[in-house]
C-alpha cells in the first residue's frame, strides 16, 4: 500500500514537474512577444505597458500570489529596458504625432 502511494506521489510530481515547464515556456514566448511588439513602435509599447499595468492592477484586487504580481511587474520592467535605438525612435515617433495634432486642420471644401 505505502509503495503504491508513492509510486502515485512520484507520477503527480512528474505531471506538475511537466506542467510548470510549459508554464515557464509560455511565460518566456509571451515576453519574448511583448518585447517584440514593444520594438516595433512606442505606440505598441505603450499599449503593451498599459496592458501590463491593468493585469498588475487586476492580480493585486482578486490577491494573487505574490509570485504572478512579480510575473507581470518584471514584464512591465523589461519593456522599459529596450535598446537605446527602439528608445530615440519611439521619442522621434512621440514628437512627430505631436506635431501632426498641432497643426490646424484644413479647411472643409464646399463643392
């Protein structure tokens, strides 16, 4: 009987053992992806920021573990720490959609 409850105590632990490597690797895809994204545009970055910060927000009201605020808070901290190529061209890419809003809009032609 006690090797049969070990025997089951060791297979539960390979099926966890199993399930955290797959966890870990689609946390590692889903950051490589945010990354990625936030490479692409300050307008992707800060989306991808903002969605980060609404899923610390929403961990910390239902009381997640610790473990998954440290999760999304460390994402949320490697989007802040991209290339200093990504960080002038998201600046640049800021101060040109700026500009674009500050000027007037043409006037409406009446045909």
């Amino acid at each position: 009987m006690v090797r049969e409850i070990l025997a089951e105590a060791e297979h539960d632990r390979n099926v966890l053992h199993g399930l955290d490597a797959d966890l870990q690797a689609s946390l590692a895809l889903s950051r490589a992806t945010l990354r990625a994204l936030a490479a692409l545009s300050p307008l992707l970055n800060t989306a991808a920021e903002a969605a980060l910060e609404e899923e610390a927000t929403r961990a910390a009201e239902r009381a997640a573990p610790q473990r998954t605020l440290d999760i999304v808070e460390e994402a949320r901290l490697g989007l802040q720490h991209t290339p200093a190529e990504a960080r002038i061209a998201r600046a640049l890419e800021r101060v040109l959609v700026q500009a674009a809003d500050a000027l007037p809009l043409p006037a409406a032609r009446v045909a």
